[in-house]
C-alpha cells in the first residue's frame, strides 16, 4: 500500500514538473507564468486562494504578486503583508527564513510555536480571508537564487498534508527557474514610452530662466509650488555651477515621490558668467545593479561599472573611480551590451527603467529613491 501512494506521489510530482516547464516555454513574462503555475498546482493540489510572487534575489523582498481568488475588502492588504514580513513582529522575514531551508516549502503550523490562531499571520491574514490553513514556498532557479516566493491557502476542513508540502518542494525549483526565464524573456517587450522631447532648462546671466522645454516644465510642476518656485531647483543648480565651475549633478524629489537628476553646466564659451543649461531625467533605484547582476550573471567589475553608469557617470569619470583607463571601461560596457542584449549606454539605461525599475511603480519608495515595497501594481486578476 504505501509503494502504491509512493508511485502515485512521484507521478504527481512529475505530471506538476512537465506541465510547469510547459507554461515556463509557453508564457512571455511573470505575471502570464505565475498564473499558469498556479493553475497547474490548482489541478493536482487543490487550494482555495494562492499568490505566486516574483522577488528581488539580492533582497528576497517581494517585487510583484499574481493572486487568484484572493479579495482585499480592507484596502491594506498590500501593507499588512509588509508590515508582517519586512517589521519586527516575531513573524517577520518568514521566507527569508524559509529560503536558509533546503526544502522550501513549510506549513504555516510548523512556522509558528503554540497555537496558530493566536499568531497575526492567521489573524490578519487566513481568518479575514476565511482561509484555516497555508503552505509558503520559495523558489529557486538553477543558479540557486531565489526568484520568487508563494503562498497557498485553504478553508476549515481542508489542511494540507506531508504529501502535499513534499510535492510542492520537489516542483519549487521548476517554478523559480521559470520566474527567472520570464524575466529575461519579459525585458525585450517592456517598450519605452517616448518622451515629449528633452527636458531642459536655460537659465541666463542675470540667474533668470529664460526659457523651458514642456518636459522640463512637467518635471518642475510636479515639485509643487507656485510658478516661481517650481523653478527654484534649477535656478540653484545653475548658481552652483557659477560658483564651482564645474558641472553640478544634483537629485531632487517630485511631490509624488519621484526622484530626479538635474545637471548644470556651460551652455556657451563664456564660462561659469554666461548662461547655463540645466537638464532633467528620471533617477534609478540602486538595487537595479543586483537584480540584473544576477539576471544576466555580470561579472563583479561589470556590476561595479553598471552602478555606475546608471549613477549617469562618463566614462572617464568611471574610469578614475575604479582605477581603471576609459578603454577598459568602454571593453566592460561591451560585454555588458552584449548580455544584456542592448547597443549602447542610451538603449541600456532605457531597458533597465522600463524592464526593472517601471514595473516597481506603485510600491513603496525608501529614504534613496529605492523601491522597498512588495507589490506591483495593476497585476491581481
């Protein structure tokens, strides 16, 4: 009897670890996979709600989640997960802990000491759900990364078992290594929107603007204020360029959360006296450098000149950082074009906003202009 339950537990396993490939070659980015999976799962583990969620491998913070059938009549469901598992509840970091496991996969029973009712996880989470019961999962891809974390819930009367928690462990690396292929598979179609044009200020002799690009105004307006003020962080980077003389690249925050890079440097020959071109773009988050380190398996020099090329550094500037000549850093550049399938700085920049740092939009941003929140927004069915 039990080589009979143990032939019918490996077949599931197998039937799970096929189909999960099949859906892994099938769909085109994270959120079309996760769906798949979990209706793969869906059919041979019954489950009443589940979440399958892409995550950032240097941090195991959650970057985006796909759920079926889980409803947020309170609003804050986004928020009550994170204060769980990124505060300092004793329940905190659960799939940080659960990562350190080799079988990734654990019930909430055997997480939590005493009797699970009393536990916020249930409280806030299972019993407002009408949910009983719950495995939590974490996904790795071949390179032994973790790409992505999951959930799955079911109602009173209905516990997961051993069997269940054994099978979704064996299919849990299938299930992050197609996490990791849709986001390779997924950056080629982020499409960048096209701008309005460039967004530039020019501030003349006297330190009054005589004129903006509808870009830059855009930019500025966002910074709150009346018509003057708005203008107050370009008149300042322009003053400051008057008085270093040197190109002057500063950061400020739009009103929305946003941050930006301003440069001001010499528009005309008349050095730091005569008028001065003030230039706005979009900042990057920091923890872009390790999600796509690892994505495309860089090289350590090759992160290090990444970092430093979405800081909006030259090559010369580079170059004196890392004690390394201009052509040195141009042959990392290279590869870097070459891995991550892009031809130069501009397209490689846009790649990474709108593949990377475009879909974190909707989550909570950190003290550095860095995504810290675990939700994408727009991607619950």
């Amino acid at each position: 009897m039990a080589d009979k339950r143990s032939v019918a537990a490996n077949r599931t396993v197998e039937a799970l670890r096929s189909s999960i490939r099949d859906a892994a070659l099938a769909t085109d980015n994270p959120f079309d996979f996760a769906q798949a999976a979990l209706s793969v799962i869906r059919r041979r583990i019954p489950f009443d709600r589940g979440m399958v969620g892409t995550a950032d491998p240097a941090t195991l913070m959650i970057t985006s989640a796909t759920m079926v059938d889980v409803t947020d009549p309170t609003g804050r469901a986004v928020e009550i997960v994170a204060e769980l598992e990124y505060g300092t509840s004793p329940y905190a970091n659960t799939y940080g802990r659960l990562a350190r496991k080799p079988e990734g996969a654990q019930m909430i029973r055997d997480a939590i000491d005493g009797d699970v009712r009393d536990a916020l996880p249930y409280q806030q989470i299972l019993e407002p759900l009408g949910m009983d019961d719950e495995v939590r999962l974490v996904f790795r891809g071949r390179d032994n990364r973790v790409w992505g974390g999951g959930t799955l819930m079911r109602g009173p009367g209905h516990r997961f078992g051993d069997a269940d928690v054994k099978a979704l462990a064996e299919i849990a690396r299938e299930i992050g290594e197609g996490l990791r292929l849709s986001l390779i598979r997924q950056a080629p179609q982020m499409v960048a929107e096209v701008s309005d044009g460039p967004a530039v200020v020019i501030v003349g002799e006297d330190d009054e603007v005589e004129s903006v690009t509808p870009r830059a105004l855009e930019f500025l307006d966002r910074m709150g204020g009346d018509s003057q003020v708005r203008m107050m962080p370009a008149v300042a980077a322009a003053v400051r360029f008057r008085n270093s003389g040197d190109v002057v690249v500063t950061r400020m925050r739009t009103a929305d959360g946003e941050w930006l890079v301003l440069r001001a440097g010499r528009l005309d020959g008349r050095g730091a006296a005569g008028r001065v071109v003030v230039t706005l773009e979009p900042a990057h988050p920091a923890q872009v450098v390790a999600l796509v380190t690892d994505l495309y398996r860089l090289t350590a020099r090759e992160s290090e000149v990444l970092g430093h090329v979405l800081a909006c550094e030259t090559r010369a500037e580079i170059g004196q950082r890392m004690f390394i000549s201009p052509y040195t850093v141009q042959d990392h550049l290279k590869s870097i074009y070459a891995k991550i399938g892009v031809n130069s700085r501009q397209e490689l920049v846009a790649h990474l906003f709108f593949a990377h740092h475009l879909p974190h939009f909707g989550a909570p941003v950190g003290p550095d202009g860095s995504f810290v929140g675990t939700t994408r927004s727009g991607q619950n069915p």
